[in-house]
C-alpha cells in the first residue's frame, strides 16, 4: 500500500448521506425531541452541528458555545456567528469563567499551576453544561471528536470524548476537513488552526508534534497493519516517530472504552451483554 494523499480522498455525498441517517435514525429510536453538542468554531465541531442540522432540521438542533476569560478568542465568536447564520441552528452562549472560578476556589488543594489537570477541568464542565440541557430538553448530545485525536486519545476521558453519538468519530481530520468544504461549511473554519482551547495558545498540530496531513497517514497506515518500518520509509520520517504514534494509541486505548468490570457472571456489561439496537430509556 501506498502512503499518499489521494489514500485519504472520500466521496463526500456518499459519507454526508451515511452520517445524517445515522444521525436521525439515532434521534428517531430514542424518541428524543432534538440534539445539543457543543461549538466551538472549529471544524469538527462546525461540522457535527451542520450534519445534525442537515439530519433532523435547525429548530431540533441546539448548539452551545462556551468561552471562558482565559481561552477566548474573538474570531472564535465571529466563525461561529457566520456558521450560525448559514444552518439557522438555535446558538446560546454559556460563559464559564464564573463556574470555573467558584470551581477553583472551592476544590481543596486545587493547583492552579497544574495546566493540565485544570485544563481537563474545563473539558470535563463543558460537558456538564451540555448534558444539562439534554437532560432539561429531552435530547441527545451530539460529539465532534475525529478519528485522528480518537485514536491518539489527544480528548479529555469524560470531557469533549463524551457524548451519546460521535457521526464524524470515522473521519480523519483532513477528512473531516473535505467534508465540511462539500457541505459548506466557511473556509476559515476549514482553514484554521486546530486547538483543545483548555490553554491559551494552545495548537493540536504543535502538541501532536506534525501537521494532520502527515499524521493521517501515519494512523492509516497503522490500521491498516503497516510496520511502523515500512510508514517510516514511505513518508521519509524517523522509524522511532511512528513507533511513539503507534505507542500512544495503544496507550489511549482506556479512553475509547467504557469502564471495565471483573467477567463474575454469564453475561456482563461490555464484554458480551448487548444489546442489539437502541431502547427508549433514560439516556442521561
């Protein structure tokens, strides 16, 4: 097999066809009223919100933007303003900087310096903010995560990975970037900067160490069975890059599976207790 760029072109109709099923026959089973999810006026997110309001329609569809005093960026709120405009979802703005605050202040011992598990922090509030209003609106909460962070686990377990579908979790970014190009999705989302926003100035691709047109290849080539030798050879990169790629997805492996249990009993949760199509229940 060989690494190029066109290994990762996709029939766009086809794939926007598959996902807006997916979606609404999603929200049809679990007789829900609609879809939250978060936006954040990047592409994954601009995309699961166009999907969703292409899938069951804009007045079903409530997107929730969440900026916080440390992390905001203007543009942020320009691109999803114009994105708004163009789906007709409904928008709220839900400013964090106040629970996040009291959020510090009243945990004991809390860290300020500790970027990271502060950063987890606001992921994992985020979260809670859209469960809130699936629970108060009686509808399911719609993920944006892509395939490339997904398989890198480069998500916050609980915090953006959580959510009751994830259409676009099979698409890798530059994929996902293809995508919203066919559905219409403005340029400068498509073309900008990926980032977590859990810090300021905080880049994926700088984190991740490359750009997201050489790490796709890398990860195709992992799922497809490659050696780590032979990716290395094709995309003129260090053999020890792609085995610490390879490393960190298996590593990551906990944050794409529910909790685990002991195997006790004849059937058990997760490991051969299934069920087979969606029942109308407590989602939340």
């Amino acid at each position: 097999m060989k690494l190029t760029e066109g290994i990762l072109q996709i029939d766009s109709e086809t794939i926007q066809q598959k996902i807006t099923r997916f979606i609404k026959d999603y929200v049809r089973k679990t007789k829900t009223k609609g879809i939250v999810l978060g936006i954040s006026g990047g592409v994954d997110s601009a995309t699961a919100a166009a999907l969703s309001t292409i899938a069951i329609g804009a007045d079903r569809v409530l997107a929730l933007f969440m900026p916080e005093e440390e992390t905001h960026i203007e543009t942020d709120d320009q691109h999803i303003k114009l994105l708004s405009k163009e789906f007709k979802f409904q928008l709220l703005t839900v400013d964090l900087t106040q629970i996040l605050s009291t959020l510090y202040g009243t945990i004991p011992d809390f860290n300020l310096k500790d970027k990271l598990s502060r950063g987890n922090l606001k992921a994992r509030t985020r979260m809670l903010i859209w469960y809130y209003y699936a629970n108060s609106k009686n509808r399911i909460v719609v993920g944006s995560s892509d395939k490339s962070e997904t398989m890198l686990g480069y998500c916050t377990k609980w915090g953006d990975a959580a959510a009751d579908i994830a259409p676009v979790m099979d698409l890798y970014k530059t994929q996902v970037r293809q995508l919203a190009n066919h559905i219409g999705i403005p340029l400068e989302i498509i073309k900008k900067p990926s980032t977590p926003a859990l810090w300021p100035n905080q880049m994926a691709e700088k984190e991740l160490g490359m750009k997201y047109e050489t790490l796709d290849l890398i990860l195709y080539g992992l799922e497809h069975f490659m050696l780590p030798q032979k990716i290395a050879e094709q995309l003129n990169l260090p053999t020890e890059t792609i085995v610490d790629i390879k490393e960190k997805w298996l590593r990551a492996e906990h944050k794409r599976r529910m909790p685990l249990t002991t195997k006790l009993k004849y059937r058990t949760i997760n490991a051969d207790f299934r069920l087979a199509r969606t029942i109308k229940g407590d989602l939340h």
